[in-house]
C-alpha cells in the first residue's frame, strides 16, 4: 500500500524563484543559486540531494535524489518538486 501525502511548502529561493517542496524537505541555498533539497520522511532520509543551479532566467538539474518523482519549472518562476509516494509494509 502506498501513502501520498500532498502537503506542500513554499519558499523563496535565489533571483527571485518559488521553490514547492514536500512538507518533509530540507533547503539549503545561498545568494549565487545553488540550492540542496534533502529529503527527510523515513522511507528516503539521508539519501542523495537534489541539486539545482538557479540564474535570472535559467533552472539546471545537476544532480536529483531517489526520493524525487519529478522536478518541473515554471515560466512564473515556480520549482516544484514532486515527491515519490511513501510506501507502507503492511505484516
């Protein structure tokens, strides 16, 4: 059985841009646009980071994490980061 939770949050990364993650996520950016999104539910903590490079008109993947299901970017300015459904091992 799997548990999609759709809790959501929203903060403002570099040049501008709204970063969407899971409720679960931890951000790490600075002023030049790199930014580290880790992941923090008990099925996916402590593994890779998705990392993003962010300019004035520009958003590079340059590395994405297992937990992620999708990154999709937006002409509003909008990095969404959808999350991989948690799986339940129901015994």
């Amino acid at each position: 059985m799997t548990k999609n939770t759709k809790k959501l949050k929203t903060q403002t990364v570099a040049y501008g841009w709204q970063l969407v993650t899971p409720e679960n996520t931890v951000v790490m950016d600075n002023d030049q646009g790199n930014i580290a999104i880790g992941d923090t539910s008990d099925n996916f903590r402590g593994g890779p980071f998705i990392v993003l490079k962010v300019s004035e008109n520009e958003v590079t993947v340059a590395d994405s994490g297992i937990f992620a299901q999708g990154v999709s970017i937006t002409l509003d300015k909008k990095i969404i980061v959808k999350r991989r459904p948690d799986i339940e091992i129901n015994d």
